[in-house]
C-alpha cells in the first residue's frame, strides 16, 4: 500500500487535470445546478485557503485554525469543491469519477501523509486522537483553547499558491456557463 500512495501522489496532479476534461465533457450544467454547486465549492474554496494560512509545511505540526476541527482541512476544501461541481455538472459519471479518485488517490495520499507527519512531529499521536481525519467536529480540539483561533498568515497562503484554487474554480464555472450558452445543456 506504501508504494501505490507514492504513486498517487504522483499522479494526482496530472489526473486532476485529466479529471477536469473529462468533467467539462460530461457536463450538462444549467443556472440552478450551477447555484446549487457554488453551495460546495465557495465553502471548500474558503476551508483551503484558511487552511493554507495555518499550514508550515515540514516545519510544525499545523493544529490551528481549520486544523483544530479536522487534520485534512486541505482534502476536505477540495472534497467539498468536488461534489459542489458533481453538482454543478448534473452527472452521474462525474459523481462516481470523483468518489474512485478519492478512494484511490486521495485516501492512500492522506495515510501516507499521516505516516510522515507520525514520524516527523511526536506530538501528531495525540493530536490525532483529539483532531478527526477528515469530517471535522463542531468544536475545536485544539491543545490550547485559544489556539483553534490563531491568526491567519496571508503570507503562508500566498507562498502555498492556494490562489490557483480560487483561479480554477472560477475558470471552471466560467468554462461552464460557456458550455451551457453556446452548447445548450440544459
């Protein structure tokens, strides 16, 4: 199992991609399922960014922010996103497309990630006993009470590039409303 999460890690970049062709084909998008899905994504889109405001890659365990609520808040943005478009696409296939990727990409990717934060930060055991891997509690469950709350860095989030998130989603709905003015979807 080790080795296919290095190869979905791999991969999922370049199969989000192909993902995102095959989507745009499948897609019978109209003004309502495209409202509707902007219920999932502009959440999703909201979870990654504060996330990726919290997150020093490699050089501290994250446990703040959305961190204190989930230990995925970054997979759970983009799971949030997927089905939000799921949604907007009005198909069936794109629905199951997304859930096989998850399984079979992002779940392996997660453990893996795990694994490293394990063996990188001790303190990851018991925050991992307080913090769920992906549904996040409605409380946080910080160390520190007050660290569930600690400042969003703007500086972290542009370093990560989160951006190119809010640039997709936006290229994507606007992709879109071409598909369904010009191509009548709906």
């Amino acid at each position: 199992m080790a080795e296919w999460s290095q190869i979905a890690r791999r991969v999922r970049v370049p199969l989000g991609f192909l993902f995102a062709v095959l989507y745009f084909w499948l897609a019978r998008p109209s003004w309502r399922s495209m409202a509707l899905g902007a219920i999932g994504v502009v959440p999703g889109l909201v979870i990654r960014a504060l996330a990726s405001g919290h997150v020093r890659k490699n050089e501290s365990l994250a446990t703040t922010g959305p961190y204190a609520y989930t230990r995925n808040p970054l997979y759970l943005g983009s799971l949030l996103m997927g089905l939000g478009f799921c949604v907007a696409a009005r198909s069936w296939w794109v629905g199951v497309a997304l859930v096989v990727m998850f399984v079979a990409i992002y779940l392996p990717v997660i453990r893996d990630e795990e694994a490293f934060l394990r063996g990188r930060f001790p303190e990851f055991e018991e925050y991992a006993k307080r913090v769920p891997r992906m549904l996040p509690r409605l409380r946080s469950h910080s160390a520190d009470e007050n660290d569930g709350a600690a400042e969003f860095s703007l500086e972290l989030y542009l370093k990560h590039r989160e951006y190119n998130a809010l640039l997709g989603a936006v290229g994507m709905m606007a992709a879109l409303i071409v598909k369904m003015t010009y191509f009548k979807t709906h």
